[in-house]
C-alpha cells in the first residue's frame, strides 16, 4: 500500500526549494523526506539522531535502515529507485560527495 504524507514547501530567501515531505516515522526524529520510490512504498531523506548528526535513511515496509558515512555528520538520501538503489550525497572533511546505495540482496525479497 502507498505511503501517505503531508507535502510542505519550504521558503529559502524568497523562493521556493524542491518539496520535500515532513513524516512521522518511527525512530527517526525530524525525518524529512526527499524521495518516493515509483511505486510508492519506500521513502528517503534524513534524520537528526543527535545533536549536530544528519543520517539519511530508507524506510520501507515499517523498517528504517540509517544510512550514514563513517565519519560524516551529515547523510542525506535523495532519491531511490524501484529496485531500491538510493542516491545522495555526505559531508566529507573538506567538501560534500555523491554516493550510490544498493540494498543487501535479502532486503529486496521482503
């Protein structure tokens, strides 16, 4: 069954940035999504676990899995396709990269 969600627009200095969808999911305060798979069943962005940390995330069939790189304070998951690869992008020491998720194979048969 799809996920149903509150959209919001977000104002950054008198425009409009990409939507993104405030949720209420388990485990993962301040979660912020930015990406629905095509189906409608699994959901990305990112949360605040603690203080100053942003992990992304994937949430799908009532389970979070936290993406986060080792030594990165920031994680962010932007998008993810209908064989759940994500996309996204983390804080490194000096400048931000890209990266490329493939769920473990078991994860695809739930």
């Amino acid at each position: 069954m799809p996920l149903r969600m509150k959209l919001f627009i977000s104002q950054v200095r008198g425009g409009t940035i990409p939507q993104s969808i405030l949720a209420t999911i388990p485990n993962a305060p301040g979660a912020q999504v930015y990406g629905i798979n095509p189906e409608g069943t699994a959901l990305v962005g990112y949360y605040q676990p603690s203080s100053g940390i942003n992990a992304g995330f994937v949430y799908q069939n009532s389970t979070l899995i936290t993406l986060q790189f080792p030594g990165s304070v920031e994680t962010y998951a932007m998008g993810i396709n209908s064989a759940g690869e994500v996309v996204g992008y983390y804080a490194g020491s000096d400048k931000y990269y890209a990266f490329t998720w493939t769920p473990p194979a078991d994860a695809a048969r739930k």
